[in-house]
C-alpha cells in the first residue's frame, strides 16, 4: 500500500447508510432502434460501466464496494429506443437507484448524441427487477 | 481538441473463437474497461484523467483464439500498459474461467496502436 492510501484509510470517513443487502448488480438497457454494430454496442457499455463506477465511487461507495467485491455482476438487456430509456431512467430514479446515459460522440456508425445506453445501478436485483424484468436479454 | 494522436485510448480485444452473444460481449468488455480503469487509476492517475476528459476513447477488436490474445497481454504488459485479462465465472455461456476478453488502457494511443493496429475491428 503506497503512503497516500494509506493515510487515506486513516482518514476516510467510515462507510455510513444502509449496507445494500442482496444481490447486486448493473444493468445496461441498449437503445435497440439505433441497429448498432456488436463491437460498439461493447465500446458503448463499457462507457457506462465506467461511468456507473466512477459515479457510484461518489455517491454510493458502500454499494460500489460490495458490488466489486462479488463479482462484478452485469447484464446486458434491449430496450426499444430513447424515449423508453429515458422512461425507465425516470423509473429508476424514482426508485432512487443510480443511473447514467451515455451519449455517443458519433465518430463512426451513428449520430452525434444519439442515447446509445442507460446504465442502471449497481442496485439490488429485487429494485431492479420491476424496472428491467420484463425487458429482453441482448 | 488537441492532436488526436496523442489521446489516451484503450481497447477492447475479444476472443472470437468463443462465439459469445452480443449480450455477453457487451458485459465482458465492460468488466475489462472498469478493472483497467480502476487498475490504471493508482498507476496512472493523471493519464485516466486526461482519457476521461477527451471523452473516454475506446476501441472493440477481435482475435481468433486463446493463443493470440495472450501474446498480445504479455506485449502490452511489457510495453508497460495496464492489461487486464477477463475470466468468466462461467455462470452462463462458457466455461467457468474462460479468458474471454483482454483490455488495454488507458494508455498512449500510440503505444496502443502499434500493439493492435493490425487487429479487425469486433
């Protein structure tokens, strides 16, 4: 451990809130009228794993930290275009699970801007369930 | 923007000889894109930063086997960039530990493009 972490540790604040119980995971909902290639339909998610984390890293560390520590978990669902991720961002939110889009940067493929991929959690797959349980794996 | 080629980028190879659905690509890319940022973000803090900032680059490219994808591992480790090698925990598709996805970066994207640049896009 390198002199910084270590008086981070020391200094850090403890983890405080409600320790997520459960299953968790990280959804990505993949905007499915774009008709994007496979290999950037990966680039796109892995933009809003990253993303997830780093938010999470703010704003939900204690879920960032349990969801790393079991694995990773993700999935990978369709979603039928924009306006249906941005009605089931607003789901989430309600649900107060963590969200985020990623807009593409249309270098190649597709548009400039066009809403490629909402990425939900890492929540627990009992909150995630009502969002995204119907929706179809990709 | 400053000179495109000096932006951070990283990249995502997959194992093509695995026939794995999109689905399944999708989220073991993503599991290499998080490990190497979280692994690059100790060693290579101002570099992460700077990736982020020019909008996060990354590229998806595949090779044929196992073989392949693990020479390139030890070429960019010995070219020093961050790698990370994807097991799966074999829950679905494969496997338990297939090595199915190797991600490089963020790094140089000259480095990276000397180590890839013959690789077929995914």
């Amino acid at each position: 451990m390198g002199l910084r972490s270590f008086i981070h540790r020391m200094t850090a604040p403890r983890l405080r809130g409600v320790l997520p119980g459960g299953d968790l995971k990280m959804v990505f909902v993949v905007n499915h009228s774009l008709k994007m290639g496979k290999g950037k339909i990966a680039a796109q998610v892995g933009h809003g794993a990253v993303q997830s984390v780093m938010e999470a890293g703010v704003k939900k560390p204690e879920y960032l930290e349990a969801w790393l520590a079991s694995g990773q978990k993700k999935i990978c669902v369709k979603g039928d275009d924009a306006d249906h991720l941005l009605r089931l961002e607003s789901q989430a939110k309600q649900n107060h699970i963590l969200t985020s889009c990623v807009r593409d940067a249309g270098h190649t493929q597709i548009p400039s801007g066009s809403f490629t991929i909402l990425a939900l959690g890492p929540a627990e797959s009992d909150a995630l369930e009502p969002i995204t349980g119907t929706l179809k794996l990709l | 923007m400053a000179s495109t080629a000096d932006e951070p980028t990283m990249a995502l190879i997959v194992r093509h000889d695995l026939r794995l659905s999109v689905g399944k690509i999708a989220v073991q890319c993503a599991h290499a894109a998080v490990s190497c940022t979280l692994g690059a973000r100790k060693s290579h803090t101002r570099l992460v930063e700077r990736w982020r900032q020019t909008g996060a680059r990354k590229i998806c490219l595949k090779v044929e086997d196992l073989q392949a994808l693990q020479r390139l591992a030890g070429q960019a480790q010995s070219a020093g960039l961050v790698t990370h090698l994807v097991k799966d925990a074999g829950h679905t598709e494969v496997e338990p530990g297939t090595i199915t996805v190797l991600g490089i970066g963020p790094g140089p994207r000259r480095s990276i493009d000397a180590l890839v640049g013959e690789l077929k896009p995914y």
